[in-house]
C-alpha cells in the first residue's frame, strides 16, 4: 500500500469551512419529524441506481424481444388470436383499445429500442416515459393476460420516471460531465426498498390460507411439472415432501426476506435465499421474467456504493501491489438514525416537506391497496376474485371448471349453446369460466354478437368449479341472465359461495396433524403422480356428464320461462356460432360489418316455425357457399389440389351440431 497523503495548507483549510457549514445547517437533537427529514436528505453513493438502471433495461429489452421474437409469434398470439377480436378489459380502462397488428408490431420494436436508451443512459427520460406507456398499454388491452409481475413492471416504470437514474454511468455524463451527479439523496434508496420490502411481505401473508398451509395448489403443480431431463429433481417433484418444502418454504422466505436484507448478519443468507427461490421458479414453473427481474432488483438491497467499490478493485488489481490505493467511499457510510440526534437539520425547506409527504403517501397506498378485500368485499376472494388483482397474490389457486354458456334468442325464439372455444382463444376460452370479470364480459360480449336491432338475448352461464382441489361446487346462478347484469357492480350476487373447508376429509393434511415417523427422511415418501393422473382422467369423465346435465337443465329453465313448461317446445339445444363475417381477418385485422338481422346459417335470417321450416337445407346451402368461395380464393392464390371439407362438431349435449369456419378467411 502507498503511503498516506500529509493534509496540506488548503486541505486543512477546507475541512474548516466545511464544519462551519455543517453548524450553520444542522443543529443537535429535533423532532421525530425533523430527524426523519434530515435521515431521509442526508447524501450517499448514487452508483447503485445507475446500475440498476442498466439492470433493469436488460430484462425489459429482454421481454420486448420475446415478442418480437419468431415473428412477433407473442404478441400475435397474445393480441390477435382471438376468432372475433374479443378482448376482456379492466374497470375504468373499457377505452383502451387494440390496434392493429403494425401498430403493434410498432410499438414493441419502439419499446426494445427504448429498453437500450434506457441501458446506455441516453435520452434516459423520454425512453423510460415511452416505455412506461407501451408496457401500461400493452398490460391494459387485454385483461385476461394480468400477471402480477407485469402489473409490478408497469409501477415500477412509473417510480423510475421520478429517479436519477442517469446521473452517472451513462452516456448523458459521459458527453456532458457537468450533469454528473456521485450522490443522491438518501430518500431515494428508502422509497424503492420499501417497494420491493411490502411486495415481498404481502407475498408471504397471503399465502397463510387454509389451502396453502396444507400444500395446496402445489401438490398437484408440481406432478404436473415433473418431466425434466434430471432424474433427481422427476422424483423429489412427485413426492408429498416436496409440496411441504415449496408451500411452507416459500411462504417463509416471501414473509422474511425483505427484513434479512436489511441487517448485516442476516444479508448473504438473505441473497442466498433469493438466487435459490428465484431460480427454482424458473426451472419449475418458467414464470417469464419475474425470477429474473426480482434478483435484479436485490440490488438495490447492496450497500449504495457496490458498483464503484467493485470497479475501484478490479482497476486496483491491474497495479502492483506497491501502487495500490485504499478504496474511499464519496459519502459519510456511517451516518445512522442514532446520529441525527447530534446532527439535525436547522430548518427544513417547504420542497423537502413536500417530497417527504409524496413518499409516504405513495407508500400507504401502495400498503392499503392490497388489503380491500379484507374491507370492500364478503366472501373468500380466492373463490369469487373480489380484490383479487393488484394485491400479490401470487400462485396462490388453481380453479379446475366445467362450464357452458347458453343464448336464448328472442327473435328466433330459440334457445342454443354458444361454442366459447371458438369465440375467444384459449386462454380466454379458460378464464372465462373461472374468472367472474370475464364471466360477465364474456356474457356481455356473446349478447352484442347475437343481437339482432333491439333483440338482445338472453345469455346463460352454467359453471362448477373445484378451487385448490376442494370437492367441485357450482360457481354460478345459473338462471340468471347475465346480459343484464353490470359488468362492474361487485360483489356479483349471481356468484355461489365458497363451502367451508371438510377438515375431516383434508384436516390431515395439516403439518401439524401429522403423524411424525420420518418417513420422508427414510426414503419412504407417498408419490402422488398416479393420483394426479387419475384426476386428469376423471375431469374428462366429468366435463361430459355435466355438459349433458348443464343442457338439460338449461332447457328445463327455458321451458319454464317462455313456453309455459312445455319441453317439447324447446326442442334440441345446437350449438350455434356467430355470423362468420364478423370474423376477423387476421391478415388485415378488420371487422366486418353485416346488415341486420344477423345470418345464423343453423337457426335461418327470419323468425321460423321450427316444426315446419328445414333450416338443415339452409345450413347445407350456406357450407356449400362456404366451401366454394374458399376454393376460388385458394385457386387465386396457386395452390393446387385444394380438396378442403367443411368442419362440423358436436353440440354439448350431443343433441345437435354447428359449423365451425376455422379455415375460412372471409374478404
């Protein structure tokens, strides 16, 4: 080591006037309030939000690349792969709309050239505003899509508008040196830990649900995840013991890791925890970005001046060992909350009043927010998704449905089922059955495609449902008309009510009502992957028979209502599409309009008497028209041997049968 500098004349000097600042600004003891602020304000190392920065704009680039990857196949899939162009949307967004697929294709280009401007630091403010915009609007289009990360994300881009994040190790400095900053304000460091810390916690509390702590969802998550080419991991996966280690051991480190990073001793075991839990959900879950953006953002839990204390050792290692400096930190490290008694502010500025009041009000809504349910809403919300979204509530329930939604028509006097899987794509398809936003949505939207002038039809849910593998129960009131219900009025009275839990059918899957024989440590576990298999097996069994049961007592209620309990009146339930040609084109990403009434090629254009009228002649007509106009338009095209049949499947019930153009592009 090189020898220390003797403090010169003008060092000496320095030092002096710097201290006779100090007493002019700061004063001994304060106020709890007084104390906090001068906490808060007190200058340390701004080199780790830079790095952050540069953290950040990696995995978002790297996000914006998998949709534009295989040719935009992510956001094709994710925006455009429904038949009628459905998108389910969030309250008070309804005005957002999807644009086309260059427009789309656009913005995401836009964003990953975003994402590098905010890595290098140059035009860091307008890239990071762009880039919180696009990744809002791409999260508020399609609600059926809502990820909790992405919701994070979306917060996250809008905390990093307000910090200064390009105040070194960016280009910005390196052209123009005078807008380097080396500290920043304590306040910032505070407020997005605090972020990170309250996710984290809520992440853990709710997890402490009669479901999770007897290892519910994951017992039969993890049987289904088992087919890694590691033959250790296949066979821990399938075991009762690992349902315990992941729920419990999950909810453990969720509740506790944002406390361990804030204490010394506690830190590496902490970061230990992280790489471990966080990499383990990407093996076994592949939950997209989240692992990778969390142990990013554990960074932020490092001492402030990391990065320059990294690089002022790697640069020291180049020199011999004679040449080497001792690394000095830019800021007072040792300034604690113990300190601002002897050193306190004097008078506090009405900005930093401000700046101190935003801080903390953001914060309680961003604590309070996640805790409505608890306030607003009845029931359990893991059941009826009251105050479920933005409220961390992570991998938390698996709804297992068997559903169908029925039309009855009052133009044609007609009662039918409605084919949602070719409707909407199949993520909607899904959680149009388990989720109650999107139940009613899904009913809104169905009414809007049949309607006919002011004939809006009456539309029908019939839905059972089995939450964390409880016994199955049904999820809807199923005679009520959810065309006239409000999309946004929750609590919805049409929801059932979860039924408590059997505790003498699942109380011992309780840890703490287990016979403790250390089995699991003996190597004598339960496997668990035949039950699930069975399971699998018997959900198929059951969606058939409640399919024919939902039918027959959708037309039980309909004869009741409009033909005086004549069965007969009803006649069989087919299952019967939209007009075709309100198909989107997915190649030019338009609707198309048709005259009223709507062409229903099953049920005719005209109210019928159904006892007399063949509509199966206009049906064949329609196929025929169908399948000739396809067979131009391939010929147009040079594709020879063009021999394509019509699709045709079964009605639920079995009773009756629907065309089904998947192939048919109509111009």
């Amino acid at each position: 080591m090189g020898k220390p500098k003797k403090k010169t004349a003008a060092y000496v000097e320095e030092e002096k006037k710097r201290k006779e600042e100090e007493k002019k600004k700061y004063k001994e003891g304060g106020s709890l309030y007084s104390r906090a602020i001068t906490w808060m304000f007190e200058e340390e190392d701004a080199a780790y939000i830079a790095f952050y920065r540069i953290l950040w704009g990696l995995v978002m680039s790297y996000e914006m690349y998998l949709f534009m990857a295989h040719d935009f196949s992510k956001t094709k899939g994710s925006y455009f792969s429904s038949p009628y162009g459905w998108n389910c949307k969030y309250l008070w967004f309804e005005w957002v709309q999807r644009g086309t697929l260059f427009q789309m294709e656009a913005l995401v280009i836009s964003m990953f050239v975003a994402g590098i401007f905010i890595i290098v630091g140059y035009w860091y403010i307008y890239a990071q505003i762009w880039f919180f915009l696009g990744i809002t609007y791409l999260f508020l289009i399609e609600s059926s899509m809502y990820l909790n990360h992405m919701y994070l994300v979306s917060c996250i881009c809008f905390v990093m508008l307000f910090l200064p994040c390009d105040c070194c190790y960016s280009l910005k400095t390196y052209w123009n040196p005078k807008a380097r900053r080396d500290t920043i304000p304590k306040y910032y460091l505070f407020f997005i830990r605090a972020l990170f810390i309250i996710v984290y916690t809520f992440a853990g509390i709710v997890k402490m649900n009669e479901d999770w702590l007897r290892a519910e969802p994951l017992r039969h998550w993890l049987n289904h995840r088992m087919y890694y080419p590691v033959p250790i991991l296949n066979e821990f996966l399938k075991m009762e013991s690992a349902a315990y280690v992941f729920s419990y051991g999950g909810m453990i480190y969720d509740f506790t890791v944002g406390f361990l990073f804030l204490f010394d001793s506690t830190f590496y075991l902490a970061l230990l925890m992280t790489l471990g839990f966080h990499c383990t959900n990407k093996l076994v879950f592949n939950i997209g970005i989240f692992p990778w953006l969390m142990i990013a953002s554990t960074t932020i839990f490092f001492d402030p001046d990391w990065p320059r204390r990294l690089l002022h050792y790697r640069s020291q290692n180049k020199k011999p060992k004679s040449k080497r400096e001792k690394y000095k930190p830019n800021y007072n490290k040792k300034f604690t909350w113990k300190d601002t008694k002897k050193r306190c502010l004097k008078t506090i500025t009405m900005k930093q009043h401000f700046i101190f009041f935003i801080i903390f009000a953001f914060l309680a809504v961003w604590l309070l927010f996640p805790l409505r349910h608890y306030v607003l809403y009845p029931g359990n919300v893991v059941w009826n998704e009251h105050g479920h979204k933005y409220s961390w509530r992570m991998k938390l329930r698996d709804k297992k449905t068997f559903g169908n939604m029925y039309v009855y028509h009052p133009y044609y006097k007609r009662a039918f089922e409605v084919p949602v899987a070719d409707i909407a794509n199949r993520r909607q398809a899904n959680k149009c059955y388990n989720n109650p936003w999107m139940t009613i949505q899904f009913a809104h939207y169905i009414a809007d495609l049949y309607r006919v002038d002011d004939h809006i039809p009456e539309v029908y849910a019939h839905i059972e449902c089995k939450v964390n593998y409880r016994p199955l129960q049904p999820y809807t009131k199923h005679w009520v008309d959810l065309a006239k219900e409000d999309s946004w009025n929750a609590p919805y009275h049409w929801l059932t009510t979860l039924n408590p839990l059997n505790m003498t059918e699942f109380g011992n899957q309780y840890p703490w009502r287990f016979e403790w024989n250390f089995n699991w440590i003996r190597g004598k576990d339960i496997d668990n992957s035949w039950n699930t298999r069975l399971e699998t097996l018997e959900r198929q069994k059951l969606y058939i028979e409640y399919s024919v049961e939902h039918t027959e007592t959708f037309k039980q209620f309909i004869a009741e209502k409009h033909f005086g309990g004549d069965v007969t009146k009803v006649g069989a339930i087919p299952v019967v599409e939209p007009d075709p040609r309100l198909r989107l084109s997915r190649s030019k990403n338009r609707k198309f309009h048709t005259t009223t009434p709507i062409y229903l090629p099953q049920l005719g254009t005209l109210p019928l008497n159904f006892d007399n009228h063949d509509y199966e002649s206009d049906w064949r007509d329609y196929e025929q028209s169908m399948l000739r106009a396809e067979q131009a338009r391939q010929r147009e095209r040079g594709i020879p041997n063009y021999n394509q049949q019509p699709i045709f499947r079964e009605g639920g019930s079995g009773e009756g049968r629907g065309f089904n153009p998947k192939n048919i592009n109509i111009k």
